[in-house]
C-alpha cells in the first residue's frame, strides 16, 4: 500500500519540564520507518492511552500510515488526507486571484517559515536555506509553481513526500505550538519583529480555516491554544523626523547627484511637503496635480509664480513594488486602489508653496514617462526601487553630520511623510483634516503619530496646574 508502512518503533513517554523543572506536558514518541512522529498529551494517563493503542496496533501487524504516523485503520473512516505542503499551495491558489501582489508575497513568507515545524524526516533533506528559497520563490507562488528549474522542482518533490498530513495538528497540542513558534520566528530560531508575528499568525490561522472548509480539520486549533500576542511599537520614533532645514538641505543633495539627482528633487518633495508614499509618488501623472496659475508681472510683463499659491494633488491610484514574479502583468509594480480606501476613491491633499514650485520645475524640464508617469529611470523605463534608495543613502551622507548619518534620522524616504505629517499636526491642522490628506484613519493617526506632537504634554501640564490652583 502506498504510504504505507510496518517498520514501527514506539519510544517510552517523556515528561517534558520547563526551565523550573516542572513537568508541563507528556510527549509520545516513536517512529514509522525513519519518520519520527510526536503527539503531546496534558496528562500521562493520556498518554500512557495512546501509546498503548500505538504498540497494539503495531504488535497486530497493521499498516501504519507515513503520512499521519497513525495506523491506517484509524483514519479510513475518518476526514480525507492531504499532506501539509499540498495543503499549503492549494492554500496560496484559492487566495492567489483575489490577492494583491505584496499580500501574495506575505503569505509565501508566512507559509515558507511554518513549513519546517511539520517535516517528517532529514533523510535526503536539501539544504534548510535551499528549501527555503524553492518555497518561497516557486512552491507558494502559484504563477511560478510550474515553471521551477529541475532543482527546484527536486526539491518541492522532496517536500511533498516528507511533510505530515495536515491531520497531525488535531488534538496534537505540542504540534500546533511548534507550527506556530515555526511561522514566527526568523531563521536563526529568534522571535520575527512583532508586527510580522502578528501578520504571519493570522495567515497561518486562515490557512487552517481553509483547512476546516476542506474538513481536513474538524475545528481550526490555532483558536484553541493559549497565545499572548507581543506589544507592538506603532508609534514613529521621532528620531527619524527631519526638520525643515534639513529636509531641504537633503533635497538639495539629491539635486547635486548625477544622473538621476534633478529628476528625483519633486519625488522625495512629495514625500516631505504632502506626505505621499513612496508607492503613491511613483504612481503620479500629469492629471493628478492641478497648480495655481502664473500671473503676470505688470512690471516686466513675463508670467511669475505666484507668491503664497497653493495647488492640489488628486491621488487616485498607488503602485506599491512587490516583484515581477508576484504580478499579474510581470512588472515590478502593481497598480492598486489607494490603501485601506476603496477602489476608485480619490484623495485631495494640497500642494504648498514650495512644493508648487519644485513641481513647476520638474514639469517644466521632463516630459511624462512611461504610463504618462511624472517619474521614470534615466533609460525611459520605470523608476527602479534601487535608484532612489541609493540617492537617499548619497543624499544623508552629504547633506547630513557623522552623528546625524549613523543615528535614525530620515533613514528611509518613507520618514519624509512622517516628517511632514508631524508638521500638519504640530501646526495646529485638526486630526480629521490631517487623517484625509495623509490617507489615514483618526485613531491611527493619532496612535502613530503621538509622540511626534510637540508641545502637549507642557500644554497639558499648564491646564493641570490651572485646575489644582482654581
């Protein structure tokens, strides 16, 4: 029989204790043909059960299967089988069409780091970083799965073959702990940071949910096991927020960068001045800005600038990079509604002064690029995520101190938004208004932003002492 196998081997129970030496659990273990199989019980009279259903079992001659490690016979009228990583792509393909492009990557990442908690052997195992990559890269892409190259397509076949069925997480307590401990934490075995924690254990809690809908599982038991999630930080550290002065020393440094210095000037100035995103900058057309128009010097008779004029973008699409293997259409960018907005909302945000006029000038010395696109790469195409980080690390070192460089300061263009968020905020523009320009919600807003409020905690303090005085 397939699958299928009578070398058996059971172990004696073990307690297993934790750091105070106080036993916390009973582990039974034993192995079916040189798959080593575990199942963890709270108490050892369970345990002690299962075992020595296990030994019958095995004394009896009965097959036992590789898949769940269990005797075949316990299972033929019980819930259909599928082996973890056949799970997990059929997974990825049910969420692949509905699914942004940077979503479908995350779910690989989530998928790719639990994998390793349900192997069942090391016998004839790749390389742990080879597995790693031929998962991510090729078996949780369902664009890609087909066209693996031959070692890749090796060692997917090797995963199919010597994963556990996904029947091994019920009732098994110890497993799902492992499976979750597995899809949270980095490589080198340390905790992931606390926001990919949080994102990869609620995939991995829709996956199971999927596993229900399929009823390879009778109840999802990620729900059921005791779990405190870690605090996360969502506040901006305001270390990482640049004043006026130095926001325009860094575009002026950006400027001086050759070639692609004068071209990227409004790119990062919509960072700073409107508070866009790197995905929404890189997405703006000519039909998107509306500036004020130039008047007439009555003096010299040539159009000027006018002093004090505002413009207004109108965002209405974000194209945030995720790789060409993670598209549709094989670009490095996916054009999306704008986040947490519904397709086809439209987002006002003014356009300041000297935004208007570094605006002004770009226009004025670029044609639109590709897609009608007001930024692209020197070569015609589009502006490539490596160019303009490279010109924001030239543009710290030179526009900033030694001390300045190796501190948090704008250490990622994304800090420019956060700069000119904290300016909205800190200039007395109400929440609701700032929320609408920079894409938020109030309460997020105000979560995140925080800290970077300058001057309410001596506000506060003032009308403290105001009431303990009255």
């Amino acid at each position: 029989m397939k699958n299928t196998t009578y070398d058996v081997r059971v172990f004696k129970t073990e307690a297993r204790k934790n750091a105070a030496g106080k036993v916390t659990s009973y582990r039974v273990e034993w192995l079916t043909a040189d798959k080593r199989c575990r199942k963890t019980f709270q108490k050892s009279a369970q345990a002690d059960a299962y075992r020595s259903k296990l030994l019958t079992a095995a004394r009896d001659g009965e097959p036992f299967s590789l898949l769940t490690g269990e005797p075949v016979s316990w299972n033929r009228t019980e819930r259909p089988e599928m082996s973890w990583y056949d799970f997990a792509g059929k997974f990825v393909d049910m969420k692949w069409k509905g699914a942004a492009a940077k979503y479908r990557q995350d779910i690989a990442r989530a998928l790719t780091a639990a994998t390793p908690a349900m192997y069942t052997t090391t016998r004839g195992k790749p390389e742990d970083g080879v597995l790693r990559g031929v998962m991510h890269r090729w078996g949780y892409n369902t664009k890609q799965r087909n066209e693996a190259p031959e070692e890749a397509a090796a060692a997917l076949r090797w995963l199919a073959n010597n994963t556990k069925s996904v029947s091994a997480l019920t009732d098994d307590v110890g497993l799902v702990r492992d499976l979750l401990d597995s899809a949270t934490s980095l490589v080198n075995g340390n905790r992931a940071a606390a926001n990919t924690v949080r994102k990869h254990r609620m995939l991995l809690s829709n996956a199971l949910d999927y596993a229900v809908e399929l009823k390879l599982l009778p109840e999802n038991p990620l729900k059921t096991l005791k779990w405190k999630p870690p605090v996360s930080a969502y506040e901006v550290d305001r270390r990482s927020v640049v004043n006026h002065a130095q926001a325009k020393a860094l575009l002026a440094a950006v400027e001086a960068q050759r070639p692609s210095g004068k071209r990227l000037v409004a790119f990062f100035g919509l960072m700073y001045y409107a508070a866009l995103r790197p995905e929404e900058a890189i997405n703006l057309r000519h039909d998107n800005v509306t500036l004020p128009p130039l008047v007439k010097n009555p003096e010299t008779g040539k159009l000027e600038e006018p002093a004090d004029a505002w413009g207004e973008l109108h965002l209405r699409k974000a194209a945030p990079y995720a790789g060409r293997a993670w598209t549709d259409t094989g670009t490095a960018r996916e054009e999306r509604a704008l986040k947490h907005r519904a397709e086809g909302h439209i987002r006002p945000v003014p356009i300041s002064p000297p935004l208007v006029k570094i605006l002004r000038a770009h226009l004025a010395e670029f044609s639109d690029g590709p897609g009608e696109r007001l930024f692209y790469g020197v070569q015609g195409g589009e502006l490539p995520f490596i160019t303009y980080r490279r010109a924001w690390k030239a543009a710290r070192e030179a526009a900033l101190t030694e001390k300045e460089f190796a501190s948090p300061l704008a250490g990622r263009p994304y800090d420019l938004r956060h700069a000119c968020v904290s300016t909205w905020l800190n200039a007395g523009v109400p929440a609701p208004q700032v929320a609408e320009w920079a894409g938020h919600s109030v309460d997020v807003l105000l979560r995140i932003y925080a800290k970077c409020i300058v001057g309410q905690d001596q506000a506060a303090k003032r009308r403290i002492s105001d009431a303990l005085d009255g």
